[in-house]
C-alpha cells in the first residue's frame, strides 16, 4: 500500500465512521424533543421514558462523535498539510462557527440530561430544541467547506499562485452549499428516524416492552416519513446542481462514457474503465438527459471527453450512487406504505409485515448515506479541491503512513464495540413484557 491509498484509506475509514454519529447528533435530538412535546401534551410517563432513553443515546453518541471528529481534525493538518496551507483561509470560518455549535450542543445537551425536574418544563424542552438547533448547524458547518471543495469560490490566485482576495461569505455559501446541505440534512434524519423506527418495529415483533416500543415506533415514523418522501426531491436538486458544476463527477455516476444527446440512464452494469464501456447496464432512453437538462434531448458530457488523469474512479462512483439512489426509493416507498396505514387507522400501524419491512430498512439508511459520501469524495477525485488542487498534491511527504491507518482502525473497532454495549445497556434495554 502506497502512503497516499494509506492516508486516503485512513480518512475513509474516519469520515465513514464519524458521519453516522454526525448525523445521529443531528436527528436524535428531534426524536427526543418530539416524544418530550408529547409527554408535555399527554402526561403519559411512557414518552418521558423514551425522552429519557433517547438522551442518553445522545450523549453516548455525542461523546463518542467527539472523539472521532477531534481525530479527524488532527488529521486534516497531519495527513493533509498542502490542503490546509491552500484552503486554510477559505474554510476557516465554517470550521470555526462548527465549533461554537458544538459547544452550544454540549451545553444544552447537559442541561438537557440533567435538568429534569430541575428546570422548568418549558425551559428543559427548549434546551432539547437547542441540541436540535445547534447539532443540525454544527453538521450543515461541516457540510459548507466539503461543498468549497467541490466548488471552490470567494478567492483569488497572484501571479505566484498564492490565494489573495478571501471572501469568507462567498466561500462559505459556495454554489454546492445549498444543495448539498439540504440533501445531508434531509438524509440525516431520514437515516436516524429508520433506523430508530426498526430498533423499535422489532421490539413489537419479539413482545417485549409492547407500549414503549409503540408510541417510540410512532414518534419514530414522525421523523422518518417526511424525511424520505422529501429526499427524492432534494436529491433530483443536487442531481441538477452536479449536471450543470460538475459534469465530470455526472458522467461517472452514471458510468457515461460518450457525450451525446438523448442520453440513457444506466442502472447497474459492469463498468470497464480499460475498454471504457459499461457492460450489462439496464438503460431507460433519455432519462439521463431529463434529469440534467430537463430536456429529452439534452446533451450530456461523456468520460472520454475527459482526459484519463482527471477522470475519477468510475466503477466506484457509478456502483456507490446506484446503491444511494436505489435505498432511498426503497425507503420511499416504505415510508408511503407506513404513511398510508398510519393514516388508515389513525394511529401507529403494527402489522407484522410492515414491522418485518422497517427491520430490514432500519441499516439501510446508513448504508445509503455512507454510500452518498463516496459519491462526493470519490466522484471529485483526483482533486481534494476541484480544479485547483489533485490529492495526490496534497498529502504529507511523511513515510510509513500503512502505521497511523492500521491503529486508528482498531480504535475505530473498540469505539464501535463499546457504542454497541452503551446503547445496549442504557437506551435499549426494557424489562417489561
């Protein structure tokens, strides 16, 4: 293993591992204020149960968040130094104001955990909409200086190639910004409200904890409905942005090799980057060029227009965003189904073939969202900022970069182990029958 696939598979492996509690401490917060507002209404002690559970999720998740978003900025600065000398002065901001919404977060969620019946009921609520309010915003922070790397803006390069001219605003609120931004926060709680709604669709099929599982299954669905329903939507908008900013990244998604008009949407297939061909693909005519351009007969760019240095990695990236595209209409269509027999009783709907269906959902939003990060990251390769700088530029001249991948790996493994016995023990955890 080369030093540079060592350094790319060690932010891989962190930026994989830290987006799932990045996301948690975005959406579980919603879950938990939801169930407190209903226990508010209702005085029913089961929701300030789940409240309660949920919390203490939180800050398991929250700590642990902590622990692998620090890594990751050590990271950035140890592995990737030439990235940071060239973006520092562009990306300094969001990473800044992340950090003030982190230390909201920490602060409302302590208040959160620790007021019940200390503070008010008015203010210990409003406390859990600030973890919701500041941990969405540290996440969307994050989100702004990855959209700056795949469209780098609010600079200006001298004669020399130093950046001159910063403006922190245009930089922050970058073209991708908005898109991109929508596209993951929707995706967080869509990926937070399944997985929570199959942890409890399957407590209701083993019998046990009946009436909690219920109403968190109910509370559950409240965030994950709307979310999937609303993702294809937003998904189609960030699909447009890249068809018109990024053409390149477009073309290997969708393992596009010639620039033609009609073009087909390909689904699956076997991508051949030697032969450039993609073998075996289910094609639907024209569909590639409607999403881009609106337009049966738009014409969309292909790989070979690309010279072969600056095409990214077309099998991985076309495979990566079959899979998110394919996960989040399953999970549309879930969440349509649930909606309807929710709607239909008027209440939480609990047929065993609809729990069995959550179940088996319940991972697969987190799949589609680690898939969704391939596509960004290595649908922009070879550049770590697009146009400006390749990755291969950026990383540490260092050597024996195989040592630092392989230990972080198995902090990685013992942080997951211990999350997985947390959660067991504290949020999971129902004696009653």
């Amino acid at each position: 293993m080369t030093d540079l696939l060592a350094a790319r598979s060690q932010m891989a492996m962190s930026l994989a591992f830290h987006i799932l509690f990045a996301v948690a401490g975005m959406a579980m917060p919603a879950l938990m204020a939801i169930a407190e507002a209903r226990w508010l209404r209702t005085r029913d002690p089961v929701y300030r149960d789940i409240a309660q559970r949920w919390s203490k999720g939180t800050a398991i998740l929250f700590a642990v968040g902590a622990v692998s978003g620090t890594v990751l900025s050590f990271e950035l600065g140890l592995l990737w130094p030439e990235f940071m000398a060239f973006a520092g002065p562009m990306i300094g901001m969001p990473f800044s104001l992340e950090g003030f919404a982190f230390f909201f977060e920490a602060i409302f969620l302590g208040v959160y955990l620790y007021g019940w019946d200390k503070v008010s009921e008015r203010m210990h609520f409003a406390a859990g909409l600030g973890v919701l309010v500041s941990g969405t915003a540290s996440g969307a922070f994050v989100v702004c200086v990855n959209a700056w790397m795949n469209h780098p803006v609010g600079f200006e390069l001298d004669a020399a190639g130093a950046v001159v001219s910063v403006d922190l605003w245009a930089a922050m609120f970058n073209p991708a910004a908005p898109t991109q931004v929508a596209h993951m926060v929707v995706a967080a709680f869509q990926t937070v409200g399944f997985a929570a709604a199959g942890i409890h669709a399957l407590g209701l099929l083993r019998g046990r904890g009946v009436e909690l599982h219920r109403r968190a299954l109910g509370v559950a669905l409240a965030v994950a409905i709307p979310s999937a329903l609303i993702q294809p939507l937003v998904g189609h908008a960030s699909g447009e942005y890249v068809a018109h900013h990024e053409p390149v990244k477009l073309a290997a998604m969708e393992a596009h090799w010639e620039t033609r008009t009609g073009a087909p949407l390909q689904l699956g297939g076997i991508v051949d980057s030697e032969a450039e061909e993609t073998r075996w693909a289910v094609e639907i005519p024209g569909a590639l060029s409607f999403l881009a351009g609106r337009n049966f007969s738009a014409e969309v760019m292909g790989l070979k227009d690309v010279p072969k240095e600056d095409r990214p990695p077309v099998g991985i990236t076309h495979w990566a965003f079959d899979i998110m595209v394919g996960i989040g209409s399953l999970l549309a269509l879930v969440a349509l189904w649930a909606g309807f027999a929710a709607w239909r009783i008027r209440g939480v709907p609990t047929s065993p073939r609809l729990l069995e269906a959550l179940v088996i959902c319940a991972p697969l939003g987190l799949v589609a969202l680690e898939a969704g990060w391939v596509v960004t990251e290595v649908g922009r390769q070879p550049w770590v900022v697009r146009g400006y700088l390749r990755t291969a530029d950026a990383v540490t001249p260092m050597p024996g970069l195989i040592g630092p991948f392989l230990v972080f790996s198995a902090l990685y493994l013992f942080l997951g182990v211990v999350v997985i016995v947390l959660l067991k023990r504290h949020v999971l955890a129902v004696d009653d029958a």
